[in-house]
C-alpha cells in the first residue's frame, strides 16, 4: 500500500464525521448512522484502490451499502480488504455524548479477520505490556502481572471496561482487586485503542464488546505498537456455524494480533465526531465552515498523525458534499 493513501482514507473518515455530526444530539441514531454511511460510501468512490469490504453494514441484504463483500474504491491502485464503522457510537450521537468516531481499516487483501456480528471477549494494552499478557489467565493474575510489569502498585492501575450488565462479575473483581475503574457508555474502538494512548492514562482494556470492532481495534493498536488478544464468543449453534461459514475454522481459538489484521502493512484513520479520549469533535465555526479531528496511522512506519482540518460547507450539507 502507497503511504498516500492514508491522507485518501482520513478524507473518507472526515467526510462520514461531518455528516453523522448534524444529528448529534437529535435523538435519531439511525438517521445519524445512514448520514455517515451514505457519505463514507460515496467519499470511497474517489478513493485509489480495489478494496472488498470485509466487515461493514451487514451483509448485502441488511445493509444497502457497504455490505460485507461490497466492491468499494475507484478500481484503480492496490487490492486491500476494508473495515469500516461509518458512525462507532450511534447512541452516543443520539444522546451528544463523547467518543463517537468514524472509522476505517485497510490492509493488504486477505489479512484482516472477517469477523461476525457477534460479541468478542478481549484484551488489549499498550506498548509496554504488548506480549505479556495471556487473555486466558484469571483476571486476578492479568492485573497483578500488569502491575509488576508497569512498576506500580496495584491500586494505580487503570482499567477501562464497557458498563454492561454481562461485566458486573469482572467489575467486582475489578472493585475487589483494588484497581481503578473507568467505565465506558459505549465506544468500544476508542475504549481498546486507550491503552495505547499515553495521554488516557488507561492502563488495561478488558470485557467483551463486538467482534468487528475488535478486528479495527487490533488494526489500530498495530499502529500504535499495542496488543489486542480475544475470543470470539458464538451465543448459540446458528452464531458458532456463522463462523465456520465465514472461514474461521475455529470459532473459540485464542485469536491473536496476526490472525486479526496479519502480519502486513495496516492503515488505520478515525474521526471524531463528539468529542473524546483522544480527538476533539466535529465544531461549527460559524460562515459555513465546521472544524474536525482526525488520527491516521500506519502499522509499517508506526507513524502516527493527528490531522485538525477546517472545511466549508455548502448552505444544507445534509449529504453529499465534497472535501
């Protein structure tokens, strides 16, 4: 993949933010999320590559566009498998809450997990915890090698966890191990991608949360030098043959950093759309011109940009309009 392709990719981002933000605070997730959708798939079509989406919207007959297995790019360039989440947090749009980001991955064909709609059980850390750590430990045993690790006691450790009934056990484990706690409302990519981020002062991410998000997580963290470890969890026998019909021999494996995004070049961008752990939201300056905050990153060089970007708007920037 050409590095320019990464400035091609955060315009699509961008795009999808600015379009979701009009809806912030509204009430109307869904129309929020077909805003960022309409325009990341239209932004794509200016895009220099043959990409397959590999995972999306849904499949072609849940989504009208960027249905798993959609052709998307101007067919020109090199042939790469696209992940995307046009809108990661509609509720938080719907309610102004912070952390809704618009999001794209993009690897080498054939590298990234083609990951079912389904919940993943994972972990993810930074850099200095990158490969010492075992999702298949007791959680008990995750903190305390943790701590030794990072040189600091127990009670200054961070972990972020998404607030859901399903985590109550772990949240008093948590409680009762001692550690900090920063429970999460939603945004499960920022909440993994956290760790990596010196700034968040996050330490762990740990808890179960959807499985293609897990996949743009672990593509992120690739840039960043972190780790994402997880475990796909199938609720019934029609999710476990989900899998096996997607090719994932085996369903309850360990899934590591390589069988997520490969070993190859990733390209990861995100735009914030309400303001968040790491990037600021879309803001409206007033004479048709509106300010966004993006990330983009590359897994190869480990170049990692933040992009401030102030654009004009047309008079109903509903859809449609060009950056």
């Amino acid at each position: 993949m050409e590095r320019e392709l990464a400035l091609e990719i955060v315009r699509v981002t961008e795009l999808a933010a600015l379009s979701a933000a009009q809806w912030m605070g509204r009430g109307d997730k869904i129309s929020a999320d077909g805003a960022a959708t309409t325009a990341m798939r239209t932004m794509f079509d200016s895009v220099s590559i043959q990409g397959t989406v590999v995972i999306g919207e849904g499949e072609m007959d849940e989504a009208p566009m960027l249905y798993i297995g959609e052709q998307v790019g101007n067919g020109q360039g090199p042939e790469v498998d696209v992940a995307v989440d046009p809108l990661e947090g509609t509720e938080l749009v719907a309610k102004g809450l912070n952390n809704a980001l618009a999001v794209i991955a993009i690897a080498n064909k054939g590298c990234l997990l083609h990951a079912p709609d389904m919940y993943m059980e994972k972990l993810a850390v930074g850099p200095a915890l990158a490969g010492k750590l075992q999702l298949n430990d007791p959680l008990e045993l995750t903190l305390k090698k943790a701590a030794e690790y990072l040189d600091k006691p127990l009670s200054n450790l961070t972990v972020m966890i998404l607030d859901r009934e399903r985590h109550q056990e772990m949240i008093q484990t948590l409680r009762q191990v001692g550690v900090r706690i920063k429970l999460l409302s939603d945004g499960d990519v920022a909440g993994a991608m956290a760790p990596a981020l010196s700034e968040s002062g996050i330490d762990l991410y740990v808890g179960s949360g959807g499985a293609p998000e897990g996949v743009l997580a672990a593509a992120a963290l690739s840039c960043l030098g972190g780790e994402l470890q997880g475990r796909l969890m199938p609720a019934n026998d029609e999710e476990y043959n989900r899998c096996l019909q997607m090719g994932i021999i085996d369903p309850l494996k360990l899934l590591t950093m390589e069988d997520m995004v490969g070993t190859e070049d990733v390209i990861f961008a995100a735009t914030g759309i309400t303001p968040g752990e790491f990037l600021g939201g879309v803001q409206y300056l007033g004479n048709q011109r509106a300010e966004s905050h993006s990330i983009v990153m590359r897994a190869k060089t480990k170049t990692v940009r933040f992009i401030r970007s102030i654009h004009f708007l047309p008079n109903k920037p509903q859809i449609g309009f060009k950056l």
